[in-house]
C-alpha cells in the first residue's frame, strides 16, 4: 500500500465511546462490530477502500475502521449516501447477527445514518415520493443552532412523509448490511478474531484476510 | 464477601424521600418497597449482585438498595436496559402486592424506568418498530436544556409511535416485575420483615435469606 | 382535644377570597361551602380530622377548613389522593345542592384538584391506563417556571389519554363528594346554620355536630 | 336616586372607541349600541341597574352604559356571568335588529365576553362538559403576559372541547340579547331615539322611559 | 371638485412596487391593474369616491389609486369592510380578466385584503358561522410584535373554521370584483388607455370617463 | 453580441458547490448539470437568453449558467415564475436523464425553486385552490430571521394545503424540465461535450450550437 498521509484520510466509521479498562466481552463486541463496517465496506463498490481497523481504545472511542478517498469528489450521488449508510449500519447488523442482542456502542453510527438519510430528504430532494423540494431552511440554523431544530415550514402530513421517506432509506440500508454480512458470515468471524487477536489490521492485511 | 471500596458501588436503586421522623406504616412500605427491587435484582442474572439494602432515612431518601457492578462494561446491551427497568419498578410492584395501594415513594423510580426506556427508543434505535434510527438530537440540549425538551424533528404520527414503544418496554418489564416477586412472596416477606427489625441487609445476609 | 401549635397544622382547604365588607349572601355561600369540605373529611377515613372551620374572612381568604395531621407521612398513597381530591371538591359540590348555582369561589379548590389528578398521571404513574410511566421532566421547569409549562416530551395521542385520566380522577371524586353530602344533607344544614350564627367551629365541636 | 360616589361606579359597559368629530350616522349607531345594552340590563335581574347612559365621545369612548353594584359582592355566580355576556353583547345585537349589519363598535364588548367566557370553562370549572376541572395554569403569566397565552398543559382534543364550551355560552347569550330586543324593540327606539336628541339619560330617568 | 387638503385623503389603493424605468409592458400592466381598483370603487356605493389615479412611478409604487373619505367615520361596517376587499382584489381581477396571467404587482393588495378579512373574523367577530367571538388577544402583541404571531389560544379545529370563513370574505370579494370588471370592461379598457396616455385622472375626469 | 455590463446581468442559476481539484468525472456531472440549465432556458421563450456558461469552478461555484435580462421588469408573471422553476430544474432532470442517478450538486437550485414556489402560494396568491390569500406576515422577520420561519398564522389544515400546491408547481415544473431535455437529449449532449472540451460557452456559441 502506497504512503498516505493522515490527512487524506477523511472517513472514520465506528468510533464507539470506550473507558480504559476493556472486558473480554466488549472487546468482543467491538471487533465484531468494527469488523461489520469493515466488511460491509469491502462489498460496496461505491465506497472507498478500507484503510484500517482498530479494536484499541483511544479517547471516546473503543474502535475504529477507516476508508481512504479515492479522490476529491465534488459531489455525491444518492447511490453513494445510501451505500454509505450500510456501511454504518454495519456496526450493528454485526451485533445483531452474532450475538442476538444489541448495544448501546451503535448509538453514534445511527445517529450519523438518521441525519444523512433526512438530508437525502430534505435537503437534496432525492426521496421520489417527495420530489426535488427542500423542506425547512439553513437560515434559521443561527436561532436553533443546528437543521434539524429549525422552525418548520411545512405541514404535520408532509412531516409525517418525510419520517416514512427517511426510515425508507435507513431500513433498507439495514437489510443490505445485514444481508451482506449473514452471507459472510465466516469472513465476519475470521476478520473479528484476526481483530481480538491483534487489535489492527491494515488495508493489504484486510484485504488478504478477505480473499 | 470480598473487600469492597464505596467508589466501586455505582448503581443505587430506589433511594427515597424520606423526613427526619417515621411512622411504623411508612417503615414497612419502605421495607417492602426496598425488598421489592432487591429481590426482582436477584432473579436476574442480567443484573449486578445486591450489595446493600437499607430502610434508614439519609437526607432524601427513605431507603436505598444498592448493587455491586462486576467489571467495568462499556456497552450496555438491550436486554442489560430491559432488565435494570424490572428491576426499578421492583419497589412499585412490591407495594401493589402486598397493600393493593400505591405510593408516591416510586416517583423517582419510574422517571428513570421511562428516561431508559426512552433512550432506547430514540437514541439507540432498540425499539424493533422504528428501527436503528434516532429521533431529536443532542445539540438542542445547550437551549433546552435537556433531551426531553429538545426541539422535535419528527412528526405527531412518529411521537405517537415512540410513546408506543417506550410504553411496551415499561409495561413488559413491570408484568416481569410482578411475576418475580409473586412467585417470591415469600421471600419478599421474609426480606422485608428482616429489614423492619434490623433497617439494614449486606450482600452476603440478603443471599443467606434468599435461599 | 389536646395542645396543638400552630405549625402543626399544615392542611388549610377551601380558604375563599373574600373583600372586607360581607354581604349575607356571601356569608350563606361560604358557610355551607365550607361545611361541604368539613362534612367530606369527616366521612372519608383516610384523611385527618378536621380541625377548625371559619367563615371570618381573613385577608383573601373568605373561610377556611383547617384539618388536623395526625403524623408525619413520608409517601402518599393514592386512594389518600384521590380522597383530597374529594375533599376539594366538597365546596363546589355543596353550592351545586343547596343553592342549585356555583360560584367563583371554588376557583382556588378546583385548581389543586386539578394539580393533584394531573401529578397522580404525569409524575407518580398512578392512572391504570397509561401505567407506571412519568410525562414531562422536572428538568425544564428553569426555564417555563411551573411543571405545567414543561416542554412535552410526548404525542398528542398521549396528552389526549392524560386528560381523559385527569378528568377521571376529578369526575369519579366530584360524584363521591356529591354522595356523601346528599346522604348527609341535614347535617350540611345543621352545620352551615351553626356557622353563619357563630361563624366559627372547633374540632370538638364540629364532632358534637355531627353526631 | 341616593347619593353615589365616583368610586363605587365599576361596570362601564360598551364604551367604544370614538374620535372627536360625529357624524349623525355614527351618532345613531353609538345610541342604539348603548341602548341595547341599558335594555337587556334591565330586564336581567340578576343585573345591577343601569346608572347612566351616554352618547357623549370620552377619549376612546364614543359613548357608555354604566350600572351600579349594589353591594360588594365576593363571589360571582356561574348565572350572573352568563347574564353579564348577555349585557355586554346587547350592543352588538342592537345593531343586527336595527341596521341589519354590524360594525367594529362592538370589539371591546365581544373581547370582554370572550374572556368572561373562556374564565368560566377554563378557570372556574363551569362548564358542564368538562366538570370542575381547571385548563391552565396562573403561573405562566410572567412569562406570557395573560392567562391566554399560557403555554398549553392538555390536548388538542380538550382544546377543541373548550373552544365548543367557550362558545356555547357566547351564542346562547347572544340569542338571549337579541331576544330580549326583539321583544322590547319599542323600549330600543324609545331610548336611542332620547339619546339622540339628549346624550345622557340618567338611572332614574332609564327607569321611567322603560315604564 | 372643492378644495381637499392633503391629509384628508388616507386611503390609498395599490402602490404598487415600481422602479425607475419602465417598460411598455409594466406600465401597461400598471394601467390596468389601477383602472381596476378604479372602476371596482365607482360601482361600490359603500366606498368613498375616488379621488386620483396615477402610473407615474413614486418611490417603491409603481402606481396608485386615491379615494376622499366624504366623512370621518367612527365606526366601520361589517358591508363596508366586504367592499373594500372587493376595492382591494380589483387590480388583480382587472389583470386576470385583460391578460389572462397574473403578477407580483397584487402581493400589497392581497395581504391587505387578507389581513381585513382576518380581523373581521378574529377581532370584530363578523362571520356568522364563529359568531360575535375574539380570537388571540392583543396582549400578546409586545412579544411576538404582531396580532398575527400571537400565541394561539384556540384549538386546531377553530384555527381552520377560522381559515375557511377568512378564505369565504375573501372569495366572495374577487369574485364580486371580477364580476364589476367583466360587466363594465369596454370602460376598464377606455380608462386604462386614457392612463397609458396621460399618466394621471383626477376624481372629476374620472367620473368624466365613466359616464 | 452587443456590449453587456457585468452590472446588467443579473440571473445566475446553477452555480454549484466545488473545491479546487476536478476529477473526471465531477467536470461531466458540471457539464450535463449547466447543459440542462442552459438548454431548458433556451426553449422557454419567457426566459431571459442564455449569456454564458461555464463549467470552470469560481469560488464556491463548479459552473454556472448566466442569462440576460432584456429590460428592466417591473412585475414577474405567474407564468414567468413557472418558467423560473422549470429552468433552476434543468440540472437535476439532465443529470437523471443521463447518469440515471443524482447528486448534491441540485441542491441550491431546489432550494431556490422551493422558495419560488412557496412565494407564489403565500406571499403572490398564484394558486387557484388558495386564492388571492397571503398566508403568513413578513411581521415577524425580525423574530425568526425569516419569512419561512415566522410564527403560523393558520391552520395545519391550510398547511396542508400550501404543501401540495407547493409541491404541485414544483412537480409540473420538473416534468416539463424533463421532456424538455428529452426531446433534446442530442443538444444535451453536444452541449455538454462542447463544455468539457471548451469549459465556456458564451452565448452567440450557444445559440450557434443549438442550430
């Protein structure tokens, strides 16, 4: 793998919160976690390449997993925000499939998922069902403090489309990483036990671990 | 029972109000009201081992059940929640059965049952209706000062549907609460006759009684 | 009856604002509406003794009924609440059977009814319907002053359920009040009379009445 | 008529608003508005008597009725509320009767019985669909300015229940004052068409023009 | 015409938005958008007459057409409010029915018409289906700076009765304006062209064109 | 050509987001995004003629269409505003007509197009189911920072209402964008090819290129 600096290095799914003493356990759940972006990932081709997986504490976080851009893209097409909310789907649809229970180490990534998926929405007008409209305004940001919490400008029906639109993408979004995932299922368990053992794994080792 | 440091002990449950003066009716539901939330803790594996229990009035409270955490857990799983909701409404549950009345004594108990169950709701997308999706945003909070407060980005229909799910988690952990201690009735008498005469139970006495 | 202070008396019902000057109307429709309270308490068992009623207007207050504590509760059990409310209502329910009208005077009784059977909802989860569940947090009060003003944490559908449970509590102890003073109606004559003659009544006294 | 103090003279009904030149048309509308108002006085006994009527413009007032309360009275009666909306909507109805249209003459009137109204539902429990409830609370006026504005604690659904209440008492008072006018529309045109020609009628003289 | 002081005239219909240079096109809209309001006001017996048409650019109007009150009234009827809303909607009627498109030029008119129509149902109590009732309160008005903004204190169901009825008055209106238009349109056609060419009518010219 | 100021060009539409570096692939997405800008504006004969388009990042912009407006309009016609939207739409329709997908890159031109539309419902009463009606007061601007954002003044019911005559204009514009570029999908092209060869097209090419 060719030199990168830190800085090209934009994208980093799955930062859990983590305190210094790690149990078995979450170790556990956090390599099976990190290593269901990683994964999900992998089989996106729209998505950057993974350039590396940490299951080592730092900070907040209690792993990581981050992509290299390609390049310096300009836009983003809908195609590429949907892929991008599988990928931090993963995390959970890991958990999910592996341990039957979920945790609270998602909360961030879904979060992240809920705001691009209303944006694609609201902002980008890329939902079909309502069409190339934006709905709210950046200019009460300054009052609020944040899109979301802007005054609305629109009626209860249209608020009430906008959730199904919004939920539309993220629960397909949620179907594709888990069915990327339970289709390999050995990968998953391969790269998560790689991960428990050495804690990191690079792209070129991820991508060996792949094949 | 191994030496434990006071720092350790982090999850006190159902710390009452209390006066300085208590009638002998106040003793007893404070007594039952304890052993009602000791006993539910018992019963779930899912939950750290009871530490402490008292019916001796400190500041606020009337009584107070303590447990002693295990190791250091950096994720909390959907079930770890459903059960530390059991075990808050333990005290409730207690006082239903044994005097068919209730008391205002688990105030505090169920605005935090509710403050978890609608966390996992909106925050850590557990509930299976809404899916991995979050509703409302932290960043409101400096304005609003709380989550609960913060400006609604959702519609009625979604409210109406998150009311929905936090209401199921609350009411499947309170039946699960009742049928512990009906079961148990026994022992909950026994636990909450042994606090009226000595006010006090350590970890090692409450396993003693429980067998 | 033995030494009471003063400061023991905490339960004041029904003090009616009143202006300096009392017409004879006024006086009859104080006097048979704090007999109402008076002759309420003294047949619901779960409340203290009445202690002393007035219709001597003192500062906004037209009349008062004062009961007596008889020790120093920790928690409030429901059916205790729900008997207030009763107690509450005993004006109100008194001007609708003598005089066939009602007057502002009730205002103040009504409002913490209304308090207490919204609290028994919202913050003690006592309403069988919605269950053990708080509404609103204590937390905004900062910042709109009054638990009432908090902002709503919950669907319309859900605000549409605590009403109907409010207006339960308040109705259900409406008619209960109504009962006992129809059932009782001599003895809401005999002590009304009894006090427009000597506008004032003890404790003792008011027993020896109703006898 | 006996001696009357400045200061015991309260209830001014209908003093509308009126710039300094009158034209006769505007002079007409103001003596059949205040006429309207000093008959349905009269014929309500629950009423105080009318002490003075005037057509004379007085700063904002383009004319008055006035009555005067026969004693202090501390209570106001749900039947006294209702008759004094059927007092203040007099002005209105008279000009219905009379001109067959209506003007902005009556605004402060209508204001006024619109909040006696929205009091006796919300504030002092007398509506019958809702029960002896309060909607509401006092404490929120510093933040608000007036009850009206207070941050809403109920429904939409208890919003709209009040909204019917509020009404009903408008539109049956409504019809009492026009009956009442219709009945004595001589009486009507007796007393506009004096104070057309004289301003001011005083109580003693009302009185003998209604004989 | 006799002598008339500038400040006699208040009312002032459709200044329209103009800047300095003007094209055919927008003075020929301007032309018949005055002529409109004109001609709507001559066949109103209702409205005072009017006084002066101009398409002379002033300021932000592109245009204006001037009515002299004949009187100083006190009172406003609710048949004249209705009229001057049809005064109001007349440029855009005149446009509508001349060019068949219609243009920015109205927004002043028809947020006038709306706001008139607003009061008469919120403020003046004039629709028949709410009756004499007020909705909102001036208190509000130092808060949100406008009677418009005031905080809400009437239910959803009357915030759309109120809609439906402000959306009759104004209905009604453009469809009596357009009707006055249609009916006289050869002299819609004859003033607008005397304006194109002259710029200016003053009242007796006016009413010169109309015979 | 004639000599044009800077000054006098005053319509830019489609001035996208981009950063320094171009990759391949964004200059396509910019040409095919201009081009359907520039060749929608070309087939409306209400539209302003095509002056320049570029597709060489400016600032925060990755191309722009310009066009140049004949004269100094006074008023915009409905129509006109229509065409407006069809034209802001042009970007988006080439890019799904083309890519079968769509970016961020329509962002700000959906924003515009909804502040168009949402204008001609509220503020210029141009829906024939609204009516001549404003809803909503430029008032409150100073409160909320923005039109969009001031307190509602009507009905959800009406906000309802709004949306879908919004959405209407903004949908039958799309459609039109659409065909437009269709029928035209061989101009599209050639334009487009033209643009990333060349990076500028001003208008006399344009026009040329059209032929």
């Amino acid at each position: 793998m060719r030199e990168i600096e830190e800085a090209t290095i934009k994208v980093v799914v799955g930062a859990e919160k983590r305190s210094h003493k790690v149990t078995e356990n979450d170790k556990k759940i956090t390599a099976y976690h990190e290593a269901g972006h990683a994964i999900v990932t992998y089989f996106l081709p729209n998505q950057d390449p993974v350039y590396q997986v940490s299951i080592i504490p730092r900070g907040m976080a209690g792993g990581y997993t981050m992509s290299m851009p390609q390049d310096d893209k300009m836009y983003i097409s809908k195609s590429n925000m949907c892929d991008k909310i599988v990928v931090l789907l993963g995390g959970r649809a890991a958990e999910t499939i592996i341990f039957g229970d979920i945790s609270t180490g998602a909360s961030n990534d879904i979060e992240r998922a809920t705001e691009i998926s209303r944006n694609m929405v609201t902002k980008y007008g890329m939902s079909e069902a309502l069409g190339p409209v934006t709905f709210g305004s950046g200019h009460e940001e300054i009052f609020l403090g944040k899109d979301y919490g802007s005054v609305r400008n629109y009626s209860e029906k249209v608020a009430a489309e906008i959730d199904v639109e919004v939920n539309k993408f993220i629960l397909s979004a949620y179907e594709k990483s888990k069915q990327i995932l339970e289709k390999n299922i050995e990968k998953l368990k391969h790269v998560a036990e790689y991960l428990i053992e050495n804690e990191k794994i690079d792209g070129e080792k991820f991508v060996e671990l792949m094949a």
